[in-house]
C-alpha cells in the first residue's frame, strides 16, 4: 500500500483514479491490524468507514464531494459521535453510548471526513504518557519500550504509524504538543475557545481544547480551519471569524521571536534537544530575524497553578460519574442493598483508575472551604498574573519559542511512581513547557524538529520544537511552523 504522508498526495491519487476512498479505507484497516501490538484503537469502525466510503466515492464522481473527501482520521476517546461508545478510557463509563455528535468531529463529517476508529488515550485526558488508561498503555511506534505521550497518545502514534491520516486529540496541559513531539508528528492547540467544546468530555474546562494532529503543518491547518467558529451550543467559543489558515502567510518584515532560556541552557533538558533548538535559533538568525532569549520569572509557579486549578475543575465535573444514571455500576452495590452515598463510593473507586482519582481527591482538598483561599483562589491569582507577564512579552514579540518537552519519550513505567524509590512529580515535569499556553488560553504547535543523538537505547527518538502566539494568531502561527518545518 502507499504509505501517506499528506492530504494533497491523497488528493492527488482520488482526482488521478490511481485509488479510490473504499480501497484507501480497506488499506488503513489492514495496517490497523497489523500495528494491533500499539494498543492504538479502542474501537475500529471498519463497516460504518467502510459506507462513509462508498458513498464519499460517489459523490467525487458527481462532483459534489466535501473538502475533506479522501483523509481518514481518528478521534480520542473523550469526543462524542451519534450511536458509537465513548469511554475517556475509563471504566465508570463502560457500555456508554454518546446520544449526539460533538460539533467539531460534525462539522469534519460535513465536509466528508472518513472516521475509522477511536483512540486509546489517558483516562479522562488524564496523564503525560498514556499509561493511564483503563484499556492499557498504547506504545510508541518508533520504540515499543517507550511512552508515546499523553494524554492523546494514540491519536499521536496512529498518525506517526500509518494508521489513519490524522486524528483529533484534546489539550488541557499540552496532550496534543507532547505526544506529536514524542511521535515525530504536528500537534496544533487552537486559542482557547477557537473550537466548540460541546461534545468534549470534560476535564477542566476553562483550559481544555480541541485540537488536530498531523503529518504536515498544511493538513493540521485545514482541520482547525473546518472545526472552528462560533456555535450556538458552547457560551465559551468566540465568535471571532475563522482566517483562511491555510493560505496564512507572514508579515513581509523580519520578526521578533523570543526564546525561552531554559529551554536552551537548563541542565535538566536533555542535551540533544537543546542542540536541536539551538540550530532553529540560529537558522532564524541567518534568515535575519530577531531571536532574543526570555525569562519568564513565574515559570517555577506554572505547574504549580496549573494542577491546582485542573484538579478542582476535575473534582467538580466528574461528579456527573456517580454509577446511577450511566456507565459502570458497582456489582456488589446490585448484590446487597446500600444506602446512595455507598452507591457512589464503590461504583467511583472502582470505575475510576488511580490517577483520575487522586486528582480528583486533590481537585476536592483545594475546594474546600478550610483551604479554597490558600489553594484555589491564590492559583487564579496566580495565574492572571501569568498571563500578564505572557500580554507583555507578546507587546515586543510575534513569536515564542521553546522545546515541546524537556526530553525524548522516556520508557514505560519510568515515571509512574510505582516503585518506592520514584519521584511521582517526575510525570508531571513533562508538561512544565506545553502548560503555559493552556494556562493563559493562547495558540500553540509543536512540529518535528528531528531525532535525539545520544547513545544507547533511546538513540534515535523525535523530538518536538513548539511555537507560542498571541490569541488568534493561529494564521501566523501556521505559517511560521510551514517555515521552520521547511
């Protein structure tokens, strides 16, 4: 089969008669399949893709196919679609049918998008690694042994495999960004409220964010392009018209591009990626732009900030999960008569996996009313602060730029805090350059920006560059990325 890498290349093939939208769809299914091992899809729709597909095909014959006729995607599983299960990769959601179609993933469908599949992800959006989920780790294609990242890992390594063209992930704290810069592949966070949320799974929802993943820069533009937009269902969206993203082009002048200094020169990023950023830096320099080095003097207080306030949003919007209206229900609950409040304790210990429970006992410890103003109320202070120091910077600069990540995909169970001797906070240290944009609600990519060269083991792993704007620069931030990417 031809292995593709871009939606034009499909495109090409369609408008050539060399494929057709059936023998593409059979031929994902059978590399699906095949990469069966990656833990990637948590649901196949091989005959729901199949019908998409024939009648896509017919309607490129009649001249009456959508934008997106030809690309096949997958989506995470915390987005809703009409009379297919949704799962978040929890328990306390099992035999769970959605009743309605998430306005983004309709309005792909409107266009002719073919779905194949959903994807394996963190339960509730919950993690960096993708090793949270109930239905097991999904693996890193370019190393079985490592961590694709999370939380939307398999939508990340689905696109890095083969195994749909490109997927629709969410990001709360950089779940799209850090696994595409694991995966090798482009991981695009639109502004905050650029795309509809109706129809998300909730984690907290004044950072969560849904957002595309893809080989090229080109492809995640014309998803983003389609999904945003006002929409009657979400208070929260903007009603700010969506640009021609992908026909975005840059200011014919040099730009001022700031960069974070530890990204570059903190001992704590891995020496291969502070090489790797060091390169672009240069490269921009020599095309006669301004790079100058930023500190951010709140960076220490971002994570911080940032997991305070997730978790009370956490605490607060799975309480809808109680074990009585939908999903799992505790067994012994049905076995012997309980009062309501052990109801809800046995059916939410067990239905829930460790993390999304520890978040959401942290979520309810900093909402309660001995410590809501030490925790909670000083967090939001904290963090308009943030985005304070974030407003002034971007007065003087167009860009910022940093490593995704601070270092390569790390090994399975490196981080999960199972062993006595594990520093549990090591996971949440992945984040600590994808939060900031989730924290202030501003655009943000993360492209391919090569392989590490260390020796040994983990030789030879993608590594992700990533790009901040201001808010609804998303024109500008694409196209920058089509530049650096080049």
């Amino acid at each position: 089969m031809t292995l593709y890498r871009s939606f034009s290349s499909v495109q090409a093939d369609l408008k050539s008669g060399s494929i057709t939208c059936r023998q593409l769809v059979e031929q994902y299914l059978a590399r699906i399949d095949a990469y069966r091992h990656l833990n990637v899809f948590t649901d196949v729709y091989d005959t729901d893709a199949l019908q998409q597909a024939v009648s896509i095909d017919q309607k490129i014959a009649a001249g009456t196919a959508g934008r997106l006729a030809g690309m096949v995607i997958g989506i995470k599983d915390v987005l809703s679609y009409a009379g297919h299960g949704v799962r978040a990769g929890s328990r306390i959601l099992d035999g769970f049918t959605a009743q309605f179609t998430a306005t983004a993933v309709q309005r792909l469908l409107d266009e002719d998008v073919i779905i194949i599949g959903r994807q394996n992800c963190d339960e509730f959006a919950m993690g960096s690694s993708n090793e949270n989920s109930s239905f097991g780790p999904v693996l890193n294609a370019a190393d079985p042994n490592r961590v694709p990242g999370g939380s939307s890992g398999g939508s990340a390594v689905a696109v890095q495999a083969g195994l749909c063209l490109a997927s629709i992930g969410s990001d709360t704290g950089g779940s799209v960004r850090q696994p595409a810069a694991f995966c090798g592949v482009v991981g695009l966070k639109p502004t905050y409220g650029r795309i509809s949320r109706w129809g998300l799974i909730a984690y907290a929802s004044s950072f969560d964010c849904i957002g595309p993943i893809a080989n090229t820069v080109d492809d995640a533009a014309l998803l983003l392009e389609i999904m945003a937009g006002a929409d009657e269902f979400d208070s929260t969206v903007s009603n700010q018209p969506v640009s021609a993203y992908t026909q975005a082009t840059l200011p014919n002048r040099p730009l001022r591009i700031a960069y974070l200094r530890d990204g570059v020169e903190s001992t704590g990023v891995d020496p291969s990626i502070r090489e790797a950023t060091q390169n672009k830096i240069s490269s921009l320099r020599e095309a006669g732009h301004t790079v100058e080095p930023v500190d951010i003097s709140l960076l220490n207080y971002l994570l911080p900030t940032y997991y305070i306030l997730t978790t009370a949003e956490a605490s607060s919007n799975l309480s809808r999960f109680d074990g009585v209206r939908y999903g799992y229900r505790s067994t012994s609950a049905n076995a012997s008569p309980l009062d309501l409040l052990s109801l809800y304790k046995k059916s939410r210990t067990e239905g829930f996996g460790v993390e999304v429970r520890k978040r959401i006992l942290l979520g309810t410890f900093v909402l309660s009313a001995s410590y809501y103003d030490a925790y909670y109320t000083k967090a939001q202070q904290v963090r308009r602060l943030i985005r304070q120091e974030t407003e002034r910077l971007f007065e003087h600069y167009d860009f910022l730029l940093s490593p995704t990540t601070p270092t390569p995909a790390f090994l399975l169970g490196e981080k999960t805090g199972q062993r006595p001797d594990d520093d549990p906070l090591q996971m949440y240290l992945a984040d600590i350059f994808t939060v900031q944009a989730n924290v202030v609600g501003y655009p943000s990519i993360s492209i391919p920006n090569g392989t590490n060269t260390g020796s040994g083991d983990g030789q030879g792993l993608p590594i992700g560059l990533q790009l901040m704007a201001p808010p609804f620069a998303e024109g500008a931030l694409i196209a920058m990325a089509k530049e650096l990417a080049n």
